[in-house]
C-alpha cells in the first residue's frame, strides 16, 4: 500500500519505509516468511535447500499472506558453520532472482551480515531489504554499503557471534544494554544518511531463555527509537527449550509470543509459519476497531 505525504500521524510514528522509491505502510503489522536457502538452520535447514522446494516454499508462504519474503544462505543458529560469501552468493542468486521475477509485488528481504553479498545483490535485482543479525558487526563495511545502496535495513542485536553467542551471555540489564547498543549503531547510520532502517531486539542471538522473556516483557520501550519494530521469536529455544520440548513443537508458543508482540507495537513478525501469524494480526485489527 502506498501512502500519502499529507498523512501527518502516520509520518510521526515512522511506521513506514522507503522500499524502492516508493513508501511501504507498516502502520498495519505485516508478516514476513522465512526462507531459509541452508542444509542446516536450526528449524527448517535442508528443507528448501534445493531451488524447487525454495521456489515452491516462497510460493506457499506468499498464498498464505506473507507480505515479505526473507531469504537467508548462511545459517546463524548456535555453533553453525558459515559457508564464505562465494557460497553464499551462489546460493542465493538463482532463488532471489527466481522470486523477483514471479513474485514481483511481494517485498524481498536478504538475511546476511555480509557487505559483499548485499552489495551485489542489490547491484544485480535491484532494491532489497538487508536484514543483518550483526548489526554491521561482523563487517565493517556493511553501514557505508548500506549508505550508498539506500535500501531498508533490519538492524538486530546480537552479544558475540553465531559460533559463541549462548557460551553464558551475560548483561546487567537486558533490555537497557540491548537499546544503547541499538542507539549507538544507529547515530552511525543516521551519520551516514541511512533512514530506513527496521529495529530488531534480536532474540536468542547471545541472550538466555530469562534475558529472552526479560527482554520481551519490556518491548514497549523500543517505542523508545521511533522506528518501526521486528520481532523474531518462530519456534526459537525461549520456546522450545522452556518447555523441554523441539522446535516442531512450538507452533502455539510462538503464536501466543507474535499476539503478545502485536500489542507492544511490533510492526513485522518474522516467522516460518506464515498463516497462523496473518490470522494473529487479522483478530489483533479487529479487536483495535473496539479499542477507539
């Protein structure tokens, strides 16, 4: 949906974004499908590791309402092996090209902590969103890539690195520590002329289950940024693992967290499970209508 510029409200919460010259309204929340490219993501890794299966899972999650699509080659799960940026290209380039031609509405986003990999996928498709678990971290040249690309990026929170993250984290406040480093990469974008960026709590990268339901607990205050708001919590181990069961079990837990998210303010729910997450935001609408 295209907005106006004459919507005053709407330009004071910044819940929108500039997706390829044209304004993006997240004033209604809106779900992105994970699409996992990877013989080994904690939950799904294997399944859409061949085009078809990646191709036929997009087009799934598109019928189902996925409003964005998030396509990830390089698994970020505790401990996981990083294929290098060759591999990973190689991975993604036919999938992404794939989805932009028969799915050419839908918004794509790119999960990588990888300057050269969003570089040249922009330069080659054209406008991508670039979700970076490292908040430009892990590559020192992601925000200036990121400046001079001008596309959306999802800036997350993450204590140490994939291969080291949940070797015992450790904060005094979660969710104080997690917002000023949040703030302090942004006054570096915001530096660089970046503006259309999406905040990301980052749970279970570096954090445990209590720092997860901590965090949680005190979304409201990513009101705090004035920026729009994305949750990830599908079918991760503050889930599972609070209850001693798997990720194939976890479908309400994530559910009842995506309805809770909604009501802090979240704006995007990245989930694996696409309809189940459109049927949480519809009843949420609804029940905002009785809410005036």
């Amino acid at each position: 949906m295209i907005i106006s510029t004459t919507e005053k409200e709407f330009f004071k919460k910044k819940n929108f974004i500039n997706y390829n010259g044209e304004l993006y309204d997240l004033s209604s929340p809106r779900v992105m499908g994970i699409l996992n490219v990877t013989p080994d993501s904690f939950y799904d890794g294997g399944r859409y590791h061949h085009f078809k299966s990646a191709i036929n899972r997009a087009e799934k999650m598109i019928a189902e309402g996925a409003d964005i699509i998030d396509v990830g080659a390089c698994s970020t799960r505790p401990g996981a092996e990083m294929p290098d940026a060759t591999e990973e290209l190689n991975r993604l380039f036919p999938v992404v090209e794939a989805i932009k031609k028969s799915f050419p509405d839908v918004v794509l986003s790119v999960d990588t902590f990888r300057a050269k990999v969003a570089s040249e996928l922009v330069e080659k498709f054209g406008c991508l969103m670039i979700n970076d678990i490292s908040a430009g971290s892990l590559d020192n040249d992601m925000f200036s890539t990121i400046a001079r690309l001008k596309v959306p990026y999802i800036l997350m929170h993450m204590q140490g690195t994939p291969q080291n993250m949940q070797n015992n984290p450790v904060y005094k406040n979660v969710t104080k520590q997690v917002i000023y480093e949040l703030s302090r990469h942004l006054d570096n974008l915001y530096s660089m002329g970046v503006n259309d960026v999406i905040i990301d709590p980052g749970f279970g990268f570096g954090k445990t289950i209590d720092h997860n339901y901590e965090l949680f607990n005190h979304l409201d205050a990513f009101r705090f940024f004035e920026m729009p708001l994305m949750v990830g919590v599908s079918r991760k181990s503050m889930i599972y693992k609070y209850f001693g069961t798997t990720p194939e079990d976890s479908l309400n837990g994530t559910t009842v967290l995506n309805t809770l998210a909604l009501q802090s303010g979240a704006n995007i729910l990245r989930v694996h499970d696409v309809k189940p997450a459109v049927e949480a935001i519809a009843i949420f609408n609804k029940l905002k209508q009785f809410a005036q």
